[in-house]
C-alpha cells in the first residue's frame, strides 16, 4: 500500500487522516452547504443513485431528500471508517432510503446495470487504479447512466485524461466544479 497523507493515488486512507478529514468537513459543513451542488445533477424522485467515495457522509441527507421514498441512495466507499459514519448519520436523521455500502478489492456490490446516476466528489485524486475505477463504475449504470465527476485534486486536463483512456465514458458537459459523462454502453 501506497501512504500518502493528502491521499493522492492512495489505496485507503490511514484511519488518522480518515478522522481528521471528517472532523473538518463536519466544521465546513456548518458554513458551506456543498450539497447544493446536486441540484444542478438532475436528480429525480425516484432514482437509484450512488454516491462514490461517500466519506463521512456530507451529501446523503440532501441526495435522500431528491430522490425521495421511492428512490435509494447507496453511499459508497473504501473505508470501514466511512461506512461506520454514515450508518451513525442514517439511524441519527432516520434516512431510509439510504444504504451504506464498503467498496472491497475494487468492487462495489450492486448489480450490472442498475443505476441511474453515480456522483463522485473530492475523490478521484486518490483512487489507485482509475481505469479499473471507472470501469466499475460504468458495470453499475444504466445504459442510459449519468456520472458527475470533479477534478478532486488534480489537474482538470489528468481527470480528463484518464476518463477518455478508460474507454466507457463520454464527457458531455464541463462546468468548473464538475464534469458530466454518459455511459458509452448506451450509445
Ligand atoms: C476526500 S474524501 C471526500 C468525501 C466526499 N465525497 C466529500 O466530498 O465530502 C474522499 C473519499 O473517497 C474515498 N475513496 C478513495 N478511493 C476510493 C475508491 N477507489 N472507491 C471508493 N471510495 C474511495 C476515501 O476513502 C474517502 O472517504
């Protein structure tokens, strides 16, 4: 395993640097509402959606609220500690619809094809093997599936680098906060 504090292409954070990111983002989350950049997503009542590389959880009470009773957001991540966080944030804000689920051996347990939109926020900069990561991603979407994706901290020029040589998403749109992808299986 790589160790690298600030988490640049890292295999799993070290527990220490876990708690501090989410103390601090539990501060941060007081002053700056970051969640309403999913508005901007076109989430729908209704919708199957994950959040990828979830961390402590500052997204799922308002990716919830979108998608509503009948929809479910699946808040994923690499790290036990994320887990345990956001299974503490569910039974707190009795967030029903939301299912906290740990990313193993680069796998992430939901079916082929049964997403409609995945978000993955201040993440991409640490994931490992980004080709086998947007692969994976791609397996979970519909055929018609939506990514929203940031630059995390890196380069907007490697982010898109990297998405066109994993061969199974398109970008579609950029924003500065954010790149939109179609699946490529549904063209
Ligand atoms: C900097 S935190 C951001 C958390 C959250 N997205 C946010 O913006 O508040 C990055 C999270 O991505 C997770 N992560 C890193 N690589 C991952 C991977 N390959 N698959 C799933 N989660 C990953 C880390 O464990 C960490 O919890």
């Amino acid at each position: 395993m790589r160790v690298n504090i600030f988490g640049k292409g890292m295999d799993r954070m070290p527990d220490t640097a876990f708690r501090i990111m989410a103390l601090t983002y539990k501060v941060r989350d007081i002053f700056v509402h970051r969640d309403d950049i999913l508005d901007e997503f076109g989430i729908h009542r209704g919708h199957n959606i994950v959040d990828y590389g979830c961390g402590p959880g500052s997204y799922i009470r308002k990716a919830s609220e979108l998608v509503g009773v009948g929809g479910m957001v699946y808040a994923v991540d690499i790290h036990e500690l994320a887990i345990k966080a956001v299974k503490k944030r569910i039974e707190k804000e009795n967030l029903r619809n939301v299912t906290a689920l740990v990313v193993s051996n680069e796998k992430c347990p939901l079916a082929d094809n049964s997403i409609d939109l995945i978000y993955a926020l201040d993440m991409f900069h640490m994931v490992a093997n980004p080709d086998t990561f947007l692969k994976e991603l791609n397996r979970i979407v519909k055929p018609d599936g939506i990514l929203f994706i940031d630059n995390g901290h890196q380069r907007r020029s490697e982010a898109k680098t990297k998405i066109h040589s994993s061969g199974c998403w398109k970008i579609t749109e950029e924003k500065p906060r954010y790149m939109k992808c179609r699946s490529i299986k549904g063209t």
